[in-house]
C-alpha cells in the first residue's frame, strides 16, 4: 500500500473559465474532485472567482461547489477604465492565491493549480525553494511557457473528456 502524496487544489476561476470555453468543454467538478482524490491525500479544495452582484448563474454555480466541498473565494468584479476611455471587468486572483498557497505550504508536499497564468511562475520558484512540488492543469491554448518550464508536471484539459460534462455552460 502506497502513501498518498498530500496536496490542496487551487483554481482560477476566470483562467480556466477561458480555457473551458476555447476547449468547448466543461469540466464537471465532481469528476475532477473523485479523479484527484484518487492520486492524492487532497486537504481542500479553494476555488476563486469575481462575482458580478446580477449574475445568478455564477452565484448559483458557487453555490455548488460549496455543496461538493469546495472553498470558495470572492470579490465583486470591478469596472476599470483605461486611459482610451474603454470600459473592462477585472477580478485578478493571483495575489490571493499566491497567498493562500504559500501560507499552506509547510503542511503540503504538493499544489495543484488549475490555471495557466504566466503570473504563477515566479510562485513556482518559491514553492521549489521549499522543497515542495507544482502541477498546472490548463488547456494547450491557455497554458504559459513560462509554466511548462518551471512546473514539476503539467497537464492538458483536452486528455481528461472522461472529467467533463455535456455542452452545459457555466458562467464562472
């Protein structure tokens, strides 16, 4: 009988939110959640994502992943003008997360980050200083090479169908 690797999951909502929708798949968290319980000793599962105050599909979506036992982190979603006059939403994560991850890590031998933000390299480092390891899981259209150089393993959506569900949508 093999010890289990202990780990935690984090996922940037918006990051794979994208990458679910460039793959035309959605990943049906339940299936993701019994896949990683199966390989690793999983200690919490944190997902963050920006809330617009109207939008019910992702309060209601949320809401679900707090019934399978998830984390969920929030904020509202900002309005930000640039310096033309265009008006874009922002919610960025990687603070938070980074935090959390970091704060974690003496307790963990592993993270596994669903998400393929080149902002996450520089967390790669630290978390190798520690001795610790890194997974990404993102989809080969949203997956940085500045993570495939500095992550311990990485892994494509597009090789887990078995870990998606239908043509439903889902607004993260």
């Amino acid at each position: 009988m093999s010890v289990k690797v202990k780990a935690s999951v984090f996922i940037d909502g918006s990051n794979i939110y994208f990458a679910q929708k460039k793959m035309g798949k959605w990943l049906d968290w339940v299936k993701v959640k019994k896949f990683l319980k199966a390989k690793y000793k999983i200690t919490s599962y944190k997902y963050y994502a920006g809330l617009r105050q109207s939008d019910q599909k992702t309060k209601s979506f949320l809401k679900k992943l707090l019934k399978i036992g998830f984390t969920v982190v929030s904020k509202p979603v900002k309005v930000v003008t640039d310096e033309k006059g265009n008006k874009f939403e922002k919610a960025n994560f990687d603070v938070e997360m980074t935090a959390d991850i970091l704060l974690n890590l003496k307790n963990l031998d592993l993270v596994i980050i669903f998400s393929g933000d080149s902002d996450f390299a520089y967390l790669c480092e630290l978390i190798h200083k520690d001795k610790k390891k890194v997974h990404f899981y993102a989809s080969k259209r949203t997956l940085a090479w500045e993570l495939r150089k500095t992550a311990d393993k990485f892994f494509y959506l597009e090789d887990f169908g078995e870990l998606t569900k239908g043509k439903e949508f889902v607004r993260i």
